[in-house]
C-alpha cells in the first residue's frame, strides 16, 4: 500500500491532468512513431531538409511531388 500511495503521489499530476482535458500521451506517442519510421525512410541522406521532407510525406501519407527529394 505504501508503494502505491507513492505510485499515486509521483503521477498525480498526470492522472489529474486527463481528467481535466481527456488527453492522454497517445498523440505524442504516435507522431513519435511517425518520425521513427522517417528516420528508417531517410537513411542515407545527407541534409536535414530531406528527411523533414519525408517526415512530412509519412505523417501527411503524401506522394512526392519534387523528384529531387526522392534521390539520395
């Protein structure tokens, strides 16, 4: 019981905060798997710009439309 008492007091603000707006960390969760999986497309490029472009292409299940951001 006192591990749970302390269980309770170090994530009280999380419990308390959804219910007070009914979020939870599952968004964060998921736009971080999202940028994994651009991370593993994006490997071998060389510059930042390309792999947000891919990061946005995944999250946004988007076609390319610059072909030059297709070549590595």
């Amino acid at each position: 019981m006192v591990k749970l008492g302390r269980t309770l007091r170090r994530h009280w603000d999380g419990i308390l905060g959804y219910y007070q707006d009914y979020t939870t960390s599952s968004m964060i969760e998921s736009i971080n798997g999202l940028l994994q999986l651009a991370k593993r497309r994006a490997r071998g490029y060389r510059r930042f710009e390309n792999l947000r472009a891919i990061a946005y292409w995944t999250a946004g299940k988007r076609a390319l439309k610059n072909p030059q951001l297709a070549t590595h």
